[in-house]
C-alpha cells in the first residue's frame, strides 16, 4: 500500500505570464490546498483590434474554487494586480498583500464597485499561513514601494518567487531588498526558484533609481522654465525624487493625469510619500507662481492618445496650456510598442517650442528589473535544486535557464514552463505533469470573453479593406427582384470619388441577379455566394482591393 | 528698374521628408529651372488602416512641370527612390544616379511596367548639369553601396545635400567618403548644407560596417550547425561580409526572400558583389550539404510576417524547414514600430529549437548613418552660411540645428522646414517665402489617393468596434414596414453568443419604427437617425460598445 503522503505532490502552474511580459497568475498547489500569486493583466496585442484589456483564464481556478485559500500578491503593477476586479467576480477569495499594494488593488475595486473583498496586510518580513503554504514576504527592490519576493514553506521544501525585482543598494527609502534573507534561505534549502527574466538579456547591473535622482538634480539646477515631468504613476520613488528635487530648488509641485492624481493620494495617505505641507498645490493654481517656482508630474510617459502629456503635447490639456520655453523630462523608456507614440508627443512638444528631456538625451530613467548580474546573485544565494523561469516572452526564459545552466544547475532541473503547464515536485523530483486549460480572455467595454478569433478576423479585414453592403428585395411569390441591388461602402473608397466604379458593380449584380432568375436559383446561399463571387472578382481586378461583402437579401 | 537678376532667387522646397523619416524629395528651382533630388516613399503610420505605401503630393511639380530637368537620386534605399513608379507616371522626366542605385530603380520599374525612362549613370566624382545647375556626385559611405551626397553649383552659389550618410574609415569595398572634396567645397564657400538628421541624437561616432564583418567571423569560426542570417536586402556590404565569412569557413550561400534574391541579382551583375563561382547555391539544394556548410541569407529582420524569415520562423517556408539548432543572426535594428514583430519571430525560431543571435545579444549590426561627431565634421568641414536640417523627425531637426548653432552658426542662418517650406537664397541672404502644396498621397491597392480621412476614420472606428446593419424594407405607398428589421453584424459580438442581444435590438428598432410610422415620419434621413441613435444608446448601456450603424431603408 502506497501512503497518502508519498503520492502527494506540489504542483506549480503558471496560467499567466509566460511566453509574455504581463497577466502574472501562478497556481501552486498541494493536496487540497491552493494559493494564487498575483493575479494581473496584459494590454492588447495590435491584432486584438478595439480590445481594452486582457485576463488570464481561469477556468482551473473555478473548477477547484474550494481548494483557494487566497490570493498573495507581490507588487502594485498592473499586470500583476489588473486582473483582480475581473476574477474576483467570479472567485471571491481573500487577498494577501503589503500596505501599498492593497491600497492600490482597494482603490481599483472601489472604482470597479466590488465589496466584500477581504484585504490582509502582511508585512515584509512576516510571514502568512495559508493551508499548507506558510508564505513568507521578503523585502526586495522595483519600480514601486512595497514590492516584495515571496518564500513559501510547503510541505515537499522552499519555493521562492521573486516577483518583479531588482537590487538597488541605495534605494529612495533606504529599504534595501533582504539580500540576507536570500542567503538564510539558501543555506537552507531551496527546493524550487521561481525568478524573473524580464531584463535578462542585459549584461551588468541596473543603476540605482538614486542615479536618476541626480540627473533630476543637475536639470533643476540650471532650469529658469516651467518643468514637466511626465512618468509612470506607480513609480512613486520617482515621484519622490521630483518631489525632493522641486523643494531642494523651491518650486510648487502640482499633479496631472488621472492614474497620476489617485496614486499620490493613495500613497500620501499611506505614507508612502515624503510631501511636506505647502509643496503641493492645484494644477488651477499653477498660473499663480513664477515659471520657476512650477514642477507639474504628469501621466502620458507613453505617449499614451488620453493621457495628460498627449492632451498637453496637443493643447488639449483642460488645466495647463504648454508654453515655449517649458522644460518637459520624460522620465520613463517606451514599452516595446510605444515607440511611435512616445516619439509622437516628443515631437509636438518640440513644435510647440518645449524643451524635451528623454531617455536618448540624459539618464532620466533607469529599469526595475534585475540584469544578469543581479539574477546571478540571486540564484547563488539561493542555491535552488529546481528553476523556473518566469516573467517573459520565451526568448527571455530561454536565456534565464542557459544562464542558469552557466551558474552550474543541472539542464534537467531546469522547466522552460508555458501557461497552463503543471510542473510537479516532490522533495528530490520534478517533472512536467498534465497540463490544464490557461489562456487569454478578452475584455471589450462590458464583455467579457465574447471577442473572439471570428470577430477579430472580421475586425482586421474590415480595417484594411472597409466593407460594402449589399441590399435587394425580393418577391416572396415568385423570386423576382423587386427592389436593388442596393449598395453602401465604408471604409473602402470615398463614394463621389468612386460613383462609377459603384455603378459598375450594381451591373455586374444585376447580371448575376438575372443569371440566377433565369436558372431558377431561389436559394439564398447560392444567390448570396454568387453576388460575393462576383463582385470579389470585380473589385479586385479593378483596384486591387478586397472589402468585406455582406449581400443582404429581404423578402417581401 | 530692378534687373532681372537682381530678383532671381534660388528656391529650395523640401516636398517630403521633413518631420518624418522617409519620402524624401527635394526640389531646387531657379528662374526656369527645377531639379528635384530624391523620390522616396514613407510606410504607413499604424491609423493609415489598409494602405499600402504613402508618396508625396507632387502638385507643385506638376504645376511646373515644363521646367523639371530631371531627378537626382542619392542612393538605392526605398525611402529615396521608391516613390519614381508612382511620380514617373505623372511627369515623365530624365533620372540621374550611380549605377547600382539606377539597377535598383530600373528593376523596380520593369515590375511596375513603365517603359521610356530615360536613366542616366553618373559616376561619384563627376558632375552632371542640369540647366542651370551643375551637380556634383560626391561619394559617401551609407548601408548601401553607390550612395552619394551631392554639391549643386547654383548661380547664387554652392548647395551641398549630404543624403544618407555616415563616415567609415574602413569600408568593406575601399571607397571612404570623399572628405577632401567636402574640404574643397568648404574652402570654395558653401551657401547652403542640407544635412540629414537621423541620428542626431545619438553621441559619438557609428561604427564601422567592418566590426559587423568580425562578429560574423566570430560566430561562424564556432559554429557547426547551418547559419540563417536575415538582414537589410539593400545592405550589399553586409551580404558581402557574409559570403566573406562562408567562403572563409567553407560554407555555401543560398538567398531567400523576394527582395533578397533580386538585389543579389542586380548586385552580382553590377559587380557590386564579389561572389565566386561555386559559392551561390539554389535554396533548393541546400540539403544535399552538411549543415556546417550551409549559410542562407534571407529578408525579413524587421519580422515582417509575410518574409522569408517570418516564415521560417512559422514553418511556413515552402524551401526550408528550420531545424532545431539552427543558428539565426537577425542582422539589423527593429526600425521604430517594428520592435514587436521582431519580437515575435525572435519567440518563435527559439521556440522551434533555433539559437538566435540579435543586436542584443551581440554586434551584429551598425547604422548607416551619421552620428554627433559626424555631423560635426561634415559641417566644419563645409562651414555653410545656411543650414537647413533634412531627413528627420520634428525633434531630430530641432537638435541638428542645435549642434549646427553649437558650432557657431547663427541662429537666423539655420531654417528649419516643413515639407511645402520655400526657403529662398540670395548670395547673402535666406528668408522662408510662400508654402507651396505638399503632402502624403496614400496607395492603397491600384488606388492612388483615393483613400482619404473619411475612409480611413471609417476603417478605424470598423476595426475597434465591428458594424451593425439594419435593413428594414417600406412600403413605397404608404410608408409602412413591410419586412425587417434584420440585423448582420460583423466584428461586433460573435452572433451565437449574443441572440438575445440581439433580439432586444430589433425589438427596439420595432418600436422607433412603429413611432415614426405613428407620427407620420416617412423621411428617410430621420429615420436613419433615430433607428441609429436608439441602437447607439441600447448597444452602449448594454455592452459599453460603440459599432458603426449602417440603417439601410428598401422601398417596394
């Protein structure tokens, strides 16, 4: 008789972020217990045409509902907390967090209008029991406060997960991550190592986010102008730092965007930001002071359509009016894809006369994320038995596991995972079990999953093509054509410049309408696929375009 | 009385490639006499939603096509010269260029079938006159062999135009930039410079092509398995550099792609390429070798998906299947925009086993043009009394006139144009005259600026959020409905999982029908409106989603 114990094993299943950088969600799970770390979302890819945003799925979380004990979160990000209003909905379970993160993630459900969520503070440093899982949170190092690693005491060993982090030993706060909690940890035992991969194809170090503080420094120093200062909102160590800047050379701080506004709030009240009285002041109110005596923080570092930096870059902005001379620092770096836009607010500020300050000119930016110098580190301390790379498109976690392979771990102990993949562990074992079901769900205004292959197909094919509709009655009695073909377009050549091109093809319907009389085809599939047919053929051979066709055909 | 002379002006108007990287044409006019230099294309911004390429508004040229003596090309690149199908059919005119560039152009009006076009080889070093301009060719280094800046004699004095360009002491074919005639022209006295922008960011100097040529020998001195390098196909130094490295590591070349294979074409022929008998094989054969002794070079390093290495990637490739370690080197920079696609390639060839090697991993690539210290020189080298910023972005123009300042050019003497910009020279003197007409001409298809703004917000507002068309058939003599409403949607909801939804819509358009009808509103257009503002507002409450309405009225 095999004992209980001996056919227990921890599973790990990543159901979001790998293969991708974003929609975090890992599964781990002993027995009857189940945790979930992080719980985020991912912005659409270009082809998910008119999508706003996207979840994991979590059909294997709904189909074990009774085993979750909670959902333990890591950091403040979006694609690490964005999914939760969503999933929430669906699975209510308590949440795990530091003070920051839970206040950010209170903020987002107020905002979704969802109650009756349980928000547990843990500090980093303390620990959580959840079932099975004692669930240390570890101070570490990123682009927001209170990020943390996590240690999750299971009963087959050690798993770490590093979360979003990176190693700045002069942090804004003075926090440096717990590298000797790290080293306890490896002395320890480390049965598996989950790791970030995102900046691992840098060689080096990340700088200091301090670094950037002294270029803010050196800029204010000189700067007689307006400054603007756009970055990201969750970044709130940079926010300090332009906050200490603006004070160190007496100028008035005033906040613009709304993602900006709420971020400051929520930190200020958390005290999370160093904000004496006096320094903060209504974006109304900027007009009131010299042009040096004005710091304006701003949303839109992505050059983001909406955001207060693009409604500013286009005078469009309801509060501030840009003027020649301002000084505008772009404190972030595109996020791959962003390119063109960022590039695009950079160059209408320029017109407008604005000095712009940006990654390619000054160090006004520095990542969050570990180099390979920092994940070497981190998997020396640690000495894991099993690593998993996580957080990355595949070439990423390719790389993440030869660097691994580098530092001396065996390639066998070493899972390249995809999401939905389950890898199975016992105290000296790991393997590949089954996988279940993990995936994109996308949201569109109020639905939810309803956006489709076929829609977005549909979609892409009318953004390039536009689309012709066409009508025609016909007699219930005798199959005749009583009225059309009728024919509207959008999206495919501006009419009164094509008016002859459309008569042309009301012809060519005509013909095949009275082609199909004449052989008596009343059937409406062969009617519709002959108009299709015909005017494919015609439109293409005449100006090489292929417009949706959408023959309609009434009966009276 | 004003002598004649005394009012001829030398006019210089940029018609593309100012505020934007690409479609570059310039013309130089004076009294009777136009010249225009360059004839590029630019491609489509991501909301020109289905167009293929943009070219240049040419109005002006037409306007004053009897005094255009000719085009003059400064190299082979698209954005110079790909424009000339779509111009020449409108203004047939005499081309001027090395003769690799007027191979490429030449190749590219056999596929267009325009037949009579006169294409004159100029050699770097000579000069060809043109009324009353006499044009020097003056030899440069750029990613393209025969590339040229040009010095254009104009009565009021010397215009040197540097097109792409960047300084390379070693060059892979020999030939350094003629520095010695721009010091020549320097010593003469230059008027105006037009200098590209690109780079102009970027501090220091670009590398040599010559240190991609000794990564390449690095990696194929290790490497035993079969090469695949994608790579620019108008980048002939770097092709040759790759068969340098298989000839010296005893390997064959096979090319893939379109625009691959007919650039080594054009190259071979030319005797741009320095490819010995028995080296080139069919990509047909590449089997019969022994993978270390295999190299394809292919298109398709900016991820393209419908490229040879796209394909590959995607198994997809009707001539070769990639094979677990395969060795990939994507030789190139993602171009802004593309960084996503490259990506997605890059996931995939590890995915299938490949080890890829790309500009983050190691110098497998070098621009080809100018950086600070670049420019630098040239300008001193020149010491032009005006200076006009070309072939860049707003920002890229405003900081190339931020170094030519830097360099003691005084402010006023620096003009910085838009496209349509007149700036006009007198021996002393420049002023900005009268903006001529100028724009982008979008070809969508056999269509050539037929696609405007209407179609292009109509493609838009398709591909976020699909269509719904409402047919309703009415009765000619007394105005009621006779059948319908009927509902199709495309890109909207998928149809099966939103019958209800629909349901609920028609039985709206119903009861505003049967409103209308009770009201006596037989007004097409009003019912129109009303059938779409009750579907707009049901659709948005319901779903938070905004399709395009297409109401279609039938009268029998």
């Amino acid at each position: 008789m095999v004992s209980k114990k001996a056919l227990s094993k921890l599973k790990i299943i990543p159901l979001g972020g790998l293969f991708e950088i974003g929609k975090n969600i890992t599964v781990i799970e002993y027995n009857n217990d189940i945790i979930v770390i992080d719980c985020g979302l991912i912005f659409p890819e270009d082809e998910m045409l008119g999508i706003d945003v996207v979840i994991p799925d979590i059909t294997y979380l709904l189909k074990n509902r009774e085993k979750v004990r909670g959902i333990v979160l890591t950091h403040g990000h979006e694609d690490h907390i964005g999914a939760l209003p969503y999933i929430l909905k669906k699975i209510n379970v308590p949440i795990y967090g530091t003070k920051l993160t839970l206040g950010l993630v209170d903020y987002k459900l107020k905002e979704h209008n969802i109650k009756n969520v349980k928000l547990n503070v843990v500090k980093p440093g303390k620990s959580v029991k959840l079932g099975c899982f004692n669930i240390e949170f570890i101070r570490n190092n990123h682009s927001i406060p209170d990020s943390v690693s996590l240690a999750i005491h299971t009963p087959v060993g050690i798993v770490v997960h590093t979360g979003d982090f990176k190693i700045d030993y002069t942090p804004i706060n003075g926090e440096v991550i717990d590298l000797h909690k790290f080293a306890e940890l490896g002395r320890k035992g480390v049965l598996v190592l989950m790791a970030e991969s995102t900046n691992v194809e840098r060689p080096g170090y990340t700088m200091s986010e301090k670094t950037v503080g002294d270029t803010f420094n050196d800029i204010f120093m000189k700067a007689k102008q307006r400054i603007i200062v756009a970055t990201f909102a969750s970044n709130i160590h940079r926010i300090q730092q332009i906050i200490n800047a603006a004070i160190m050379f007496n100028r008035k701080v005033a906040v613009s965007g709304r993602s900006m506004v709420n971020v400051v709030n929520v930190a200020k009240d958390l005290g999370y930001l160093d904000l004496p009285d006096g320094v903060l002041i209504d974006i109304n109110e900027i007009d009131k002071y010299p042009d040096n005596e004005i710091v304006v923080i701003t949303t839109g570092s992505q050059g983001e359509p909406m955001s207060a930096l693009a409604r500013i870059a286009s005078s469009e902005h309801k509060k501030m009016e840009l003027m020649p001379g301002d000084l505008v620092i772009i404190s972030a770096t595109p996020i791959p894809g962003n390119e063109k836009m960022v590039a695009k607010v950079i160059n209408q500020l320029f017109k407008k006369g604005a000095d712009v300050i940006y990654e390619a000119l000054a160090d006004v930016h520095v990542s969050g994320h570990a180099c390979q110098e920092e994940l070497k580190l981190i998997h020396t301390l640690l000495k894991p038995k099993f690593f998993i790379p996580v957080h990355g498109e595949y070439r990423h976690l390719k790389q993440h596991a030869q660097l691994a392979e580098e530092l001396g771990m065996p390639r066998e102990n070493i899972f390249i995972a995809e999401n939905g993949s389950v890898i199975e562990f016992t105290k000296d074992k790991g393997k590949f079990g089954q996988q279940v079901i993990a995936g994109n769900i996308l949201v569109d205004g109020l639905g939810i999953g309803d956006v489709g292959n076929i829609v977005l197909r549909d979609r892409k094919h009318l953004s390039e093509d536009g689309l012709i509709v066409v009508v025609v009655t016909i007699s219930k009695e005798n199959g005749k054509v009583i009225a059309g073909p009728d024919i509207v377009s959008r999206g495919f050549v501006y009419v009164r410049e094509s008016e002859d091109l459309m008569e042309e093809a009301k012809e060519k319907i005509r013909v095949v309408l009275a082609e199909c009389e004449k052989n008596h085809i009343t059937d409406w599939a062969t009617l519709k696929a002959s108009i299709k047919d015909e005017l494919r053929n015609f439109l293409y051979s005449k100006i090489k375009r292929n417009p949706m066709i959408l023959p309609i055909i009434m009966e009276v």
